[in-house]
C-alpha cells in the first residue's frame, strides 16, 4: 500500500508540473452560422485564407502574451492581452455580419498604467505584398483590410502615386480609335471609391493636368458621368460616352494649382451623385507646366508623353501607390493612466470587400451588435437550464 501510494503522489505531482508548465496558446474560431471560420493565434494574429493580420508592440520593448483565451458570448470572440512595461495592449475578435459572409473585427484597447508620460509604437503586421491607401488595404486587386479611420499611420510617400482603395484593370477597355495604349487600362473606385493621385511639386506652384478617359462598358451616355476635381480648378462633370462615345478615347482639360500650399497637387475623380454606376474610373493623366502648348490630338495619339512632367498610365505599367507598401506604424503619446480605443475591420473567408470606415455607417456598438444578434438565440438555449 505505501508503494501504491508513493506511486500515486508522484503521479499527481508530475500532473501539476504539466498542468503549470507553459504551453501554446490555442487557436480561436471567429465565424458566423453557416459561414467558413477564421481564426486567432495564440499571439494574436487573425489568420485568414488570404494572409495573416497581427497587431505588435514595438515600443517600449519587451512586449509579452499575457491572456489568450476565448471570450464570453453570445458570439465566438478571442481575447487576445499583451503588456510591454506599463502598457497594456488588449485585443477582442469576432465575426459582424455586415456583408453576406461577414467580416472580422479586430478591436484595440491601449493602455498606459504608469503615473508618467509613455510613448507607444505599434506596428501593424500584414502580408508583404499589400499596399495601403488612405484607409484601405488591398491585396492583389481586393480590398481587405480597413484601417481606424481616427488614426493616421506613420509612413513614407513617393514622389507621386494613387492614395490607393482603387481596383488596377489593365486591358479593360478597347479603344476603336489609334491612341496611346494607356486608354487601354484603367483604375476603377469599386462601391464608389473616389480615383486619387497626388504630384508633388514647388509649393503653391500651377501646372497644366490632363485627364484621359474611355468607356468601353456602357452602351450610353447618362449611366457612370464622373465628378472631376483638380486642386486650384473648378470641380467639372465628365460623361465620356456623351463627350466622345462608347470606346472613344478623350481628354479633359484643368489649369491646376496647388491651392493650399502643402507640395503636394491632388488630381479626383469621383462618382456623381446622379450616376447609376457609381464606380468611377479613369485611363490617363498627364501633368504639364503651363507655358506646355498641348495639342489634344498629338495628346491622345501619345505624341506628347515625353513633354509631360508625370505621365501615369492609371492602373497600366508606370501606376504606383503614393504609399511604399509593407506594415504600418502607429506611434502614440499617452498621457498617465490614458486609453485609446479603435479598430480594425478585415475581410473573412468569402468576404470580397470591407466597408469604408471613414463613412461612419458602423462603429463598435453596431458592429458587435450584428454580430450578437446572429448568436443570441442560441446562446439563450446552451445556457438556459432543462424545461424552460
């Protein structure tokens, strides 16, 4: 008896040392009924079938995994808790059903905990390859990953570029005319995303803008007119098949200036507010200096592509973002005992698109209460008792 019992208690001591010993964190599924499941590692990161997504702490160093558990319902959350000094980072996720699959939602409490000013680095990993506009990440021609539209990501700006959100279609439209090959291509703002570059030049300074355009989708003129709007020019409607006809190249005109003295001339084009297609495109810009006579023939022929200062053949070969794709930073300022909150909203499996945050159509509230309401019944039923 003393041996079995001898026996016994190691046993049960090595089970404690296992059950303390430090393990993985499991993963946590985020899905809507019906719907295929993502999931949460155990540091955080969101890993969908396109790419992962994770939030890190870069500043103060030292960042640790406190908590990674799943959190109370009615939906399938993951908590996700991390600290680096006195700052506390914690991280909720769940699937909203806002689009026909959903998206993830991936919500962000910051916390400085010390009695002293803590300046907070965080950097948002993503996959190498996906290039970031204003509030959009898009990733081989989807976009998949909107950005908290109360915070801006510190990052480096080329020389020019499109601010991005836009979708690159190279061959789309069949021009029936000769012309230069970049009305050929095109950039389109799916679900009415505004088309902008931005050029930098002399501050203050004028240029000559030239917009390309040819419809080769539409049959008729009144369907996708587009606003125009150059900075120092007065903003114009431009419907290319009533100008010029279905598969007609033209051009449209603006005497540009940089009217707020930044450096930088921003060039729009946006979606009427009476278009029934309300994606936007564009085929070519060319930027000039004023004293640059422009013949619109020679222009359009691409006679004049070597006497512009920038020539982009939008959405072709020489397009770029304004942005240099790879993760961003986020660098905060808290003050003692000071939190900040935000999110971020990225595409599930089956999810083609995320909406706009900076639209203000969803926020925390709503978004976790399409995702409960999903859930709630049966939620009611696993935890309500026998009979009821």
């Amino acid at each position: 008896m003393n041996g079995m019992r001898g026996k016994t208690t190691h046993v049960t001591v090595a089970l404690l040392a296992l059950l303390a010993s430090p393990t993985a964190a499991a993963d946590v599924e985020l899905r809507s009924p019906g719907f295929p499941p993502s999931k949460v590692a155990g540091d955080g990161s969101l890993v969908e079938p396109w790419g992962t997504v994770r939030l890190r702490i870069v500043e103060p160093p030292g960042a640790t995994v406190t908590d990674h558990r799943t959190g109370p319902g009615p939906m399938p959350m993951a908590l996700t808790c991390l600290r680096a000094g006195p700052l506390r980072l914690t991280q909720t996720a769940y699937r909203s059903p806002i689009w026909p699959s959903g998206v993830d939602v991936l919500e962000v409490r910051l916390r400085n905990t010390a009695q002293t000013p803590v300046r907070a680095e965080l950097e948002l990993v993503v996959p190498a390859e996906m290039e970031f506009g204003e509030w959009r990440g898009v990733l081989r021609g989807r976009l998949l990953l909107a950005l908290p539209a109360d915070l801006q990501a510190v990052r480096r700006q080329r020389e020019w570029g499109c601010t991005g959100g836009v979708v690159a279609m190279p061959g789309w439209a069949k021009p029936s005319r000769p012309c230069d090959p970049a009305f050929r291509n095109i950039s389109a703002g799916m679900g009415g995303v505004p088309i902008t570059y931005r050029f930098a030049v002399e501050p203050g300074a004028k240029r000559t803008v030239v917009l390309g355009f040819c419809e080769s989708f539409h049959p008729s003129a009144g369907i996708r007119p587009v606003l125009t709007q150059v900075e120092g020019a007065a903003t114009r409607s431009v419907d290319p098949i009533q100008s010029w006809g279905r598969h007609v190249p033209g051009v449209e005109r603006f005497p540009a200036r940089d009217a707020d003295d930044d450096g930088r001339l921003e060039v729009t084009v946006a979606p009427h507010p009476r278009a029934s297609d309300r994606n936007p495109i564009l085929n070519v810009i060319w930027i000039f200096r004023p004293d640059v006579p422009i013949d619109e023939e020679a222009l359009i022929l691409g006679r004049m592509n070597d006497q512009a200062e920038r020539y982009v053949d939008v959405g072709g070969k020489n397009d770029q973002t304004l942005y240099e794709p790879g993760n961003l930073k986020y660098v905060f300022q808290l003050q003692p005992e000071e939190q900040r909150e935000f999110f971020f909203l990225v595409a599930s499996p089956g999810c083609q698109t995320v909406p706009d945050p900076s639209l203000g159509l969803w926020d925390k509230a709503t978004l976790r209460k399409a995702a409960a309401e999903v859930w709630r019944d049966r939620w009611e039923e696993a935890v309500s008792p026998p009979g009821r």
